[in-house]
C-alpha cells in the first residue's frame, strides 16, 4: 500500500491525504478484522507438518487440534536423525501449537541441521506455505519462529545452491526471499524470533521480519554480505536501519561484523537478551514468557495495534494518526472491548474471545 506524503500543512492537502487514506487503507483494515473473524477451514486453509497436510476445522469458537502431536523430543530426534542425503520430500520447516494455558502460541520450526537451516528452495518454500497459511489463522495470537538445529539460528543464504544458480536465477530466487519476510512481516498477529544461535545474513533478515526478538548472550546475529561481495537482499538494508540507526546500520553492513546478545540488546537490535543455559534453549524460553505476556490482551486490539505501528512509521505524522483513527475504529464495535470495559467495572480478569 502506498500513501501520499503530505508536502504542505494546508487544509486542502490535508483534506486529500485523509481522502486518500479513507479509499486506500480503511477496505484493508476491514478486511484485515473480517480475516481475523474467519477461521481456517472457512478459508479452505491447512497446515503442512511433520505428518502431512492437517486440515484445521471449526469447532465453537475454537479450532480442534491435530490428531497427532509430536513432543519437542521426538521433534528434536526428527531434526538431528535425517537421511544422509536430504531431499525435496525432507520436512524442513514444521508447525507446533502449544495447548493448555499456551493455546494460542505457535511455533515455527525450522529443521535443516546439515545446511544449518540455510535458505535454500526446499525451505524457503515450505516456510511459504507455512507463513501463508498462518496469515487466516485467528486461533494463533503469537507466532515464535525458532531453530530445533542447535547453537544455529538460520544461516543465511545456501551458497551451494546458489552457486548453481545463473544471474537471473540468483536474482529471482533472492526477490522471492524478499518477498517471504515481506509476508512475515505482515503476519497480522505478533511474531517472535527465538535467537539462540547463528543469525548470519538472510538469518538475521528472518529475525528482522519478526516483531519482536530474544536473543542468547552466546548467540551472534550479523548482516555478512558484504564480506561474500553482495548486500543484504531481503530486506536487511531497510529493517535493520529502522532498528538499530541508519550510522550503526551503515557500520554493521559495511564491516559485516557479528554482534553477540550484548550488544545486540545494548543496539535496540533486539528486545530481550538473557545468558545462555545449559538446554542451549535461553531465548526460546524467554520468547514464550513474552508471548505469555502477550497472549492474554485482546486479540483484535493487539492486531491492530501491530497494523497501526507498522503503517504508521512509513508515513509522515499526519497520516500516521489518520491510520491509528482507523485502526481505532474498528475496535470500537467489538466484543472484546465490551469485554475489557465490563471486566474493569467488575474488578475481574477480562476474557478475550477474538470478536
């Protein structure tokens, strides 16, 4: 979506900006909350796992579960356990809903211990799927992306593929890269990265599509191209600056210099870094207490706060408070506001429903 910068304070442009706004981005914004109402099987949506496609389907107001779960163990032992030679029938990429009091959080596994979850077609296509099928998913209110690779994050490009690659294979495949954070960027619930490894170039692009980011003292997250003759290419070159400063973004990317959980927490680069622990799990952890902290607020209202923040910072001030109008509005007819209002009078916990 592209919204007109105001160039002059006056009424006249003022008046056309908020027209502008009202035909472009308030549909969206509505289609945004009628998706969240849908659910996943009214989308015809599923969900590839380590056990085939499962079909999500409606029940109440709530969805049922797959028939089979695999526990982390047996998820670890999947990851570390593959065939000598991995193939394009390997499940790369998985997706874990947590029950009980986590109901709501997903996970997102990523599973490429001999590549060390590098970006390579097989994984960058089944995290698609996944990313595109979560985006219907109103029973997911927070989505952690995480490694079952130990001390490994994501590493970056596949450059053994790559190197197969012609220049205008090369160039597409990275616009198809820029193309998936963009969509995890868009994600409309709040997304997690769990750093407790390497984040080296497209990792580190990963992790900047996310929201939010925990990271262990001992983990090293860095923007590499440019010691390997190329840029960042997925996005690296604007997340990062938003981040971190456009100076010490400039310093990052030209030097491609790692920087651990330290100073990555020091940088703004991310939101919580805590030492490591002997599970080699630290930021895992950490990003669950903070998708607990998230879990119980609204669900609707989190959503739109997240669409509000992330349209808004790209526009001038004027229009950003047109979009947090918007946003505002369509909170306002909700259930889960009588909810917040009612629970407050009374003097209980609110019950969110999503409505």
């Amino acid at each position: 979506m592209t919204l007109p910068f105001l160039s002059h304070c006056c009424t006249h442009q003022t008046a056309l900006t908020m027209t502008a706004l009202t035909m472009t981005v308030l549909p969206r914004l509505a289609g945004g909350v009628w998706s969240f109402a849908r659910s996943p099987a009214q989308a015809g949506l599923g969900l590839s796992g380590l056990h085939g496609s499962v079909p999500l389907t409606a029940r109440g107001s709530g969805f049922e579960k797959p028939s089979v779960r695999v526990h982390l163990t047996q998820r670890r032992a999947l990851c570390t356990d593959r065939p000598h030679k991995e193939d394009k029938d390997a499940v790369e990429v998985d997706v874990s809903r947590l029950e009980g009091e986590d109901n709501g959080i997903v996970e997102v596994l990523m599973c490429r211990p001999r590549a060390r979850n590098s970006l390579g077609h097989v994984f960058v296509g089944q995290i698609r799927e996944l990313v595109s099928g979560l985006r219907h998913d109103s029973a997911a209110r927070v989505v952690i992306f995480r490694s079952l690779v130990p001390r490994v994050f994501c590493a970056g490009a596949d450059l053994k593929e790559r190197a197969q690659m012609s220049n205008s294979e090369a160039e597409q495949f990275v616009h198809g890269l820029r193309s998936l954070m963009n969509e995890i960027a868009a994600l409309p619930m709040p997304t997690i990265a769990a750093v407790d490894g390497f984040a080296l170039g497209g990792g580190l692009e990963l992790a900047l599509a996310c929201d939010l980011r925990t990271m262990a003292y001992t983990a090293q997250m860095g923007l590499i191209e440019t010691t390997r003759g190329l840029l960042p290419g997925a996005g690296g070159s604007q997340r990062l600056p938003r981040a971190v400063g456009f100076a010490m973004a400039k310093e990052l990317i030209f030097t491609g210099r790692l920087v651990g959980g330290q100073q990555a927490l020091e940088l703004g680069l991310v939101n919580r870094a805590i030492p490591q622990n002997e599970s080699g799990d630290a930021a895992l952890r950490e990003a669950l207490n903070l998708a607990r902290e998230i879990l119980p607020q609204a669900p609707v209202a989190v959503r739109m706060a997240k669409e509000a923040i992330n349209r808004g910072i790209e526009v001038d001030i004027a229009s950003g408070m047109a979009i947090e109008g918007m946003c505002y509005a369509r909170v306002i007819p909700t259930r889960d506001r009588q909810e917040g209002m009612a629970a407050f009078i009374e003097k209980r916990t609110p019950r969110y429903i999503g409505e």
